[in-house]
C-alpha cells in the first residue's frame, strides 16, 4: 500500500510540475506577444505623420472662457467676424473660396454665439475686442486683413480704433451697422430708440419670431435667397444663447463710432447691399465719409443677405482687396 501510495504521490506532483511548465511557457508567450504588440504600437505612433496641421479649434480667451476658432488655409490671413445672433458659420461660402486662393482664413465666433463658450458676464464691444486680440496674439497673426458683418462691423471698428489696428492691415465692412446703429443726434440713420427697445424685448419674450422674420428680411428683393437658405440663416441664429443675444444688441444700441471713426489710417473698403432692409444704404455712405481713404463697394441686387444673394461678387471682391 505505502508503495502505491507513494507512486500516486508521485504521479501527482509529476502532473502539477507539468502544468506549471505549461502556464509559465503560457505566461511567458503572452507577455512576449503583449510586448511586441506596445513596441509596434509605439512604433507606429512614431512613424506616423500626422493628418492635421495642429491648429487649435478652441481657444481661451481668459479663464473658463474658449472661443471656437475655424481656421483653414496658409498665406495672407483673412480674419472674418460675423453678425448678430449669428456665428462663423455664415461665412461657409467664403472660406473655401478664400483657401484656394492662396489665402488662410479665420472666422472667429464671438463669446455667447455658435460653438464658442457663453458664460455669464459682459458682451460689450469692449469684450469683443479683447478676446478677438488674444486670439490673434495666440495664433501670432499679423498684417491681416479683418472683415465683420452687420454687428461684426461695429466690433471691427471698434476692435482697431481700440487697439490702433494692431495685427490688422486692411479692414473690410460688411452690411455696416453703423457709425450708430440708432438714431442720434446728428445722425438719423437707423432705427429709433423706440424701435430698439421693441426688438430687445422680443428677444427676450419671442425670440423663434424675431429670427424667422429676421431671416426673411435678409433677401434683397422678393426671391432674392432661397427657401434653403433662409432656415439655414435662421437655424443658425436661433443656436446663439439667448442672454447673449440680448445683452450684445443692447450694447449695440449704446454704441457710438462717430468720435473715433478718424483715428483709422489702414484700407477700408465698405461692402453694402444697395437694397438692404435692415441696414440702411445711407449707413455705408456715412462710414464712407467718416474714415479717410475708404471706398463703398456696392451690391445692387443684394439686400443684408448680400454675401449670399451675390456670392460671386463679394468672393471676388473680398480676394481682391485683401491680395492688393
């Protein structure tokens, strides 16, 4: 029996040392494959060129606060602001065209509008300015050309009389809201105090009416923008924060250019709808007085939608200033 006994014993540890040869050899081959596995991994993370130039999409301008930047191309920088409620999206059609000519174009959403952060605070044109020069100083751009739309006008405006123009060389505006976008003194252009005080309060009580009616008077002329084109305005207006929209027109309405507006020395060329519903004709006329040097580029089919409604005409334009 002992001897049985012990030949069991035997057999026993003889099976446990097999299959604890046969795990070790199995760990062993596991950790070898894991290893060559990391090695090539790292490998071709090294050998891999990258796809995407490295360009921030988002960009801090002070604490908790980023701005969503697009920015395509290489070459002379075109630096484009666009108007209230709307964001960089506007300038879908323009940034392409801009980048095939040779040009790098930046659209900038505002704090409050589009992808860009909308924390609770100022949305002064003081505000605007500001974080427009970190992000210029971020992305080191110099001798730009800078273009603003409808309210982005006045935020350009007052972006290089603030700054003496620093970073810009040129200085497009487009559906100019002012030198005042209200009637003052001296300046009956625009819309009056009471007709301000009616279109904050709607945005603030019915603000899906404000843009659907907003969008369709865009069109310079019954047809003028297609079906498509307007929900595509509006849907793009209606994605700005409401508090936003609210305190930056009513900034807007406390705005005014005309003391500053000789301190400009750079380029100006002024594009405007001849038959815009919104901003009257006679606003670029002003601003064409007011800085040195400026020219007014007319558009005499399009109404505020010009840059939609005459794509052509204001691509072709745009490229030509900006290149000369």
């Amino acid at each position: 029996m002992s001897k049985r006994y012990d030949n069991r014993l035997t057999v026993s540890r003889l099976t446990q040392t097999i299959k604890l040869n046969t795990l070790m050899k199995t760990l062993a081959l596991t950790i070898a494959f894991l290893f060559t596995f990391i090695q090539s991994q790292s490998l071709f993370a090294q050998t891999r060129k990258p796809a995407a130039f490295g360009r921030e999409e988002y960009i801090e301008v002070e604490k908790n606060v980023k701005l969503h930047v697009i920015d395509l191309g290489e070459g002379q920088p075109v630096v484009l602001i666009h108007g209230w409620p709307l964001n960089n999206e506007m300038y879908e059609y323009q940034y392409q065209y801009l980048v095939e000519k040779g040009f790098r174009v930046i659209g900038i959403s505002l704090r409050g509008f589009g992808k860009s952060d909308r924390p609770y605070g100022k949305y002064d044109f003081d505000t605007f300015s500001d974080d427009i020069k970190v992000v210029l100083e971020k992305l080191k751009i110099e001798n730009a050309t800078l273009g603003g739309f409808s309210m982005g006008s006045a935020v350009v405006l007052h972006y290089v009389t603030k700054y003496n123009g620093a970073h810009i060389k040129k200085l497009a505006i487009f559906g100019a809201t002012g030198p005042s976008w209200k009637q003052r003194e001296g300046h009956p252009y625009g819309i009056t105090e009471q007709g301000a005080k009616d279109l904050i309060k709607q945005t603030k009580t019915n603000r899906e009416q404000l843009v659907a009616g907003f969008g369709k008077a865009f069109e310079g002329q019954e047809g003028g923008l297609k079906s498509e084109s307007i929900k595509w305005l509006e849907s793009i207006n209606l994605n700005a924060s409401p508090y936003a929209t609210t305190q930056a027109i009513s900034a807007l309405g406390d705005l005014d250019l005309r003391p500053v507006l000789g301190k400009i020395k750079m380029p100006v060329a002024i594009f405007h709808g001849v038959n815009d519903k919104l901003c009257d004709y006679a606003q670029a006329e002003q601003l064409n007085k007011a800085i040195e040097g400026s020219y007014i580029v007319k558009f005499e089919k399009g109404g505020h939608g010009f840059f939609i409604e005459e794509m052509d005409k204001f691509n072709t334009e745009l490229e030509k200033f900006a290149r000369n």
